[in-house]
C-alpha cells in the first residue's frame, strides 16, 4: 500500500505516520482514500488518444511516439509534434486534425511537402512528386515536339528518339535537376537496375520499385512490391487510415489508430 509519509487526522488534525490505519491520539481511522492512494504518472504523454504517431528508426525500431489526444496537433520544428533536428521541417510544417471520427493530414505550405505511402495505385497530375528510396521525382507532362525547320529549311538535329507524352525528372537537393527519362512505350520504371531509371549507389530501392504508365489517357503511379515503399506528395490534404507511413523531411512516422 502506498501513501504519504503522513496524514492529518480530520478529527483532531494530529500527524499520523506512515502505514498506520488509526489516529494515535484519538483513535478516528485514517480515510479509505487515503490508504488507497497510488502515485501516478504526471506528463500529458501518458494520456491515450484516439491515434498516435510513432517515429521509425530503423528496420524494427521505434523512437519517440506522440499520443494524439488533442482536436488538432502541428507537426514542425517547434510544433506540438517536434521535429527540431531536421532542418527540412518548416517550423509549422503540416497539421493533424480529427474531422468527425475521420484524422486528416494537411500540408501548412511547406517547402518539401509531405508524402504518403503508396497502398494501391494512384493518378498523377502534372507538377506530382515521387519519393522512392533516398530520391525524389517530378511527374511532368510533354507537349507535342517542336521539330520544325527554320525558314532557310534546317532542321534541328537531337538524339531521335518515340514521341513521350510524359516524363520524370529527378529532383535534386538544393533544387536542381537530375536525370530526366521521358516515357518512350508509355511507361517509365525507376529501380537500382533493369529500370528505364537506375539508382544503383541508393540502398533503400529496390532492383524495379516504382512505375508511371500511361492508362487510357490517365498517368498512374505504381509501386512494384518494393520493400520500404513509394510515397507520393500530399497535395493539399488526405484523411490517414491505420498503419499509414508517411514521411515529414527525413523522419519517417507511422500512424496508429486506437481501437
């Protein structure tokens, strides 16, 4: 049983010590609240909420978990969901927030976004980002070639190669640009090798990881049975499910809905 050190007795307000029951000057037994009183953990992180987000670490490994208890919680360098060691976080970068019994996920205009894990396939819209991996791809649209001559007659002379109606453009740190495919039998493959782009230096992708591909005149982005996944950037907002990954700049967080 734990308890104070001491009580005071409310017939007579006399000290009582530690683990005695009775008042050792009047008799008046100690309050039953009192004998059964425990210490309990202070902290709002002890408190259950409906969802909470859990940082992932490496294969298997959990770091620090946030308890979703409030209405509406910011993720960013200095929101409720801290993020302060990455300096690809906005100090409000996206915000979580229940709409009924729904969680929704929404970007606060942050320069690098914040991407979802791909569950099934998905249609692209031009200006799309990809993550794959520890790389990240613009989806951009084509327009028909301008292959025409001068007035003199001369064409333009370029590597020939099948009109594309789309391609990827691999986006750079610091906001270069990288290697650009353009889809050539309507279709375009990123992966370590045997892809129409290969990133062999990058561990975290699989050897055929992701495809776009041109589908009755819709773009759709699909992962292929990858080990840790394709991401595509939220556009605006999205209502999250459980067991939903998404990354934050570098932190990778997956989403636990209670009950």
């Amino acid at each position: 049983m734990e308890q104070a050190r001491t009580f005071v007795c409310r017939a007579c307000s006399t000290p009582i010590p530690l683990q005695h029951k009775f008042c050792g000057r009047c008799g008046d037994p100690v309050a039953t609240e009192h004998q059964t009183a425990k210490t309990m953990m202070f902290g709002q992180m002890q408190a259950v909420g409906r969802a909470r987000l859990v940082i992932l670490r490496g294969e298997g490994m959990e770091g620090m978990s946030y308890q979703l208890v409030a209405e509406s919680h910011i993720i960013g360098r200095t929101g409720q969901i801290a993020l302060v060691d990455d300096p690809f976080v906005a100090p409000h970068h996206a915000e979580l927030f229940y709409r009924g019994a729904s969680l929704i996920l929404r970007d606060l205009g942050s320069r690098n976004g914040v991407y979802l894990r791909l569950r099934e396939p998905v249609e692209l819209r031009a200006g799309d980002h990809i993550l794959a991996g520890d790389e990240v791809f613009r989806f951009e649209l084509l327009g028909a070639p301008a292959n025409g001559p001068d007035p003199d007659g001369t064409f333009f002379s370029n590597t020939p190669s099948k009109a594309g109606s789309f391609r990827l453009v691999q986006a750079l740190e610091g906001g270069g640009d990288g290697t650009a495919v353009s889809s050539r039998e309507g279709a375009v493959t990123v992966g370590r090798e045997g892809s129409d782009i290969n990133l062999p230096a990058d561990g975290f992708l699989s050897t055929e990881h992701f495809k776009v591909a041109e589908v009755g005149g819709r773009y759709v982005l699909s992962d292929l049975s990858s080990r840790n996944g394709t991401y595509l950037r939220i556009r605006d907002e999205v209502e999250l499910k459980h067991g939903d990954n998404l990354f934050v700049g570098r932190n990778l967080l997956r989403l636990e809905i209670n009950g």
